[in-house]
C-alpha cells in the first residue's frame, strides 16, 4: 500500500492508473477510521481495480467552536486499517498543502444546503463540497464512496456532482451500527459511560417514528413531538433538531405521504450526533 502526502504525485499516480485502463474507487474520510469507514473501503475494492482512500482532518468544514482541534486521530492505526481491506494508495496531505495561503475558491452547493445540519453548522457544507471537489481532482476517481449516516452531506456531494458534470458516479452505504444500535461515528469516542447509554435514544427515536408511521400516524408533527419527548427522557441531551423531510430536496413535510427522511441532531453532553431513517406509511390507513 502507497502512502502519499503531496498532491502532483497523487495526481501522477492516477493518471498513471487511468491510463493503463484501470478504474478507481475513492473513499474520503476524516480517519479514526471504524467499521462505518471499512464497509466503504469494502465496497470500493469489490466493485474495481484500485481503492483510494484520504485521511484528511479538513479545517474549513469545522466551526469556530466545534472540535477540529479535539477531533481523534490515529494515523498508524488506520493505515493498518486500510491495508487489511485491500487499500491500494492512502492520500493524506498536510492543512498547508490542500490550503495555500492564498487560496482564495470555495464550492457553494445552494438550498440542499439549507436544511438540517446546514442551519446549525453555518458554512459546514461549503467546507465539505470545497475540499471533495479539491480531493476529485487531485484522485481523479471513477466513482466515490459515502456513508447514509451523513445522509445531508450524501445528497449535497450527489447535487455537486450533477450541477458540476463531475462525471464521478457516487455510491452511497447504509449506516453501520453497533451491535445495540448506536450509529457508527469516530465522535463516539467522545462518550463517556452514561452519555453512551444516552446516546441509544437516537436510535430510538428514528424506530418510534418509523413504528408510528407503520401505525398509520402521518401527522409528522406528532411523530416530531413524541420523538422530542422519548429523547429529553434521556439524561445529558440537548435537541439540535428532529426533523421529518423530503429525501431529496430536504424540505420539511407535514404529511408522511411517500418516503419521508427522519433526520436528527442531538448534543449529548458535548457530543453532538447525528442519525437517519428512511421511513415510509405502510399499508392502507384510509
Ligand atoms: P468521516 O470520517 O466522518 O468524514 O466519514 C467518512 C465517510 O464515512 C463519510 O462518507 C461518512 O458518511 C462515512 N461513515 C461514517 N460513519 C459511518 C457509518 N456508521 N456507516 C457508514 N458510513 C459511515
């Protein structure tokens, strides 16, 4: 496995590997790599010739008082990682040599933005699209692996990609879970004990809603009410929101009449968290 740092020789490298005809596989990840990351990985190298993966802590999609500096990192643990699941080239370039100085361009996706994460993260997705356009040029990929679990940031990457004729095909991978069903995130490792317990009510909270659905509730103002109360019987949490929307623009709906997104954001302690479900009514309630 290749490690490379600097971005002309990762940009060689694919070139490189486009022009013998092979096709590559990308996976962007902030590291602290976990089996949400490895599923990815998994799917990158199945499915073609060389699987790509960066390691990059990006600081433009952090907020001032978010926790880029705190964020884990375990750089020889996840190049382990990745050789295990076959990874042919990690690209893990320094701030300064994604960032020069005066680097002066930002890509800005407009209203799937605007939803979600986007009205609690300002400037988190400019941050996003910037430094995974940046990242396609230089890995010049096929196609480009994401995880459902940031489902907002999936369906910002697949609006880019279209607006932008990126000609990259993207692939998105349901969440992977724990075994009790906590969501995957290189941020649980912020959890202490009883925030971990805590932190089962997002889980929860996307089943009650899928259940009550199933009941034949489509009102998604109840189905928010009884999500925000099942959460706040959790001690240690904070609602950043609960929100029931269409899954493609992200706008709220107040009716469950097709697929409907649950998407959450909950602080537990000071950890914040995010989850989803795809939820739909079943049956004829009429
Ligand atoms: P991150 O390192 O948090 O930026 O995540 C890198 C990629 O892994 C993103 O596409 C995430 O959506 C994906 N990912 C993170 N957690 C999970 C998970 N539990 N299951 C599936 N994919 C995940």
């Amino acid at each position: 496995m290749k490690i490379i740092k600097k971005i002309l020789e990762m940009q060689d490298q694919s070139d490189h590997l486009r022009s013998s005809g092979k096709k590559i596989a990308f996976v962007p990840t902030m590291g602290f790599l976990h089996e949400g990351h490895l599923e990815l990985m998994r799917y990158g190298k199945k499915t073609v010739d060389t699987l790509v993966v960066s390691i990059f802590v990006n600081p433009t999609q952090f907020g001032p008082n978010e926790d880029f500096d705190a964020y884990p990192r375990d750089m020889e643990g996840d190049l382990l990682k990745v050789e295990q699941v076959g990874g042919d080239i990690v690209f893990s370039p320094e701030a300064g040599e994604m960032y020069p100085a005066d680097s002066q361009t930002k890509v800005v996706v407009d209203k799937v933005t605007k939803h979600l994460c986007g009205l609690s993260r300002p400037g988190h997705f400019d941050g996003v699209t910037s430094v995974v356009s940046k990242l396609f040029n230089i890995v010049k990929p096929h196609i480009a692996i994401f995880g459902e679990k940031d489902y907002q940031q999936l369906a910002v990457i697949r609006r880019m990609v279209m607006d932008l004729n990126m000609g990259i095909e993207i692939v998105g991978i349901p969440t992977v879970r724990e075994s009790d069903g906590l969501a995957m995130s290189s941020r649980n490792a912020y959890l202490n004990p009883q925030e971990r317990a805590s932190a089962l009510c997002l889980k929860k909270a996307l089943d009650l809603a899928d259940r009550l659905a199933n009941e034949g509730e489509k009102n998604t103002r109840t189905i928010k009410r009884s999500m925000e109360e099942l959460i706040l019987r959790h001690p240690f949490t904070e609602i950043d929101y609960v929100q029931l929307c269409d899954p493609v623009s992200l706008e709220d709906v107040e009716s469950i009449d097709g697929e409907t997104l649950v998407a959450l954001a909950i602080k537990v302690g000071r950890t914040r968290l995010i989850d989803n479900k795809i939820i739909s009514m079943k049956g004829d309630f009429s």
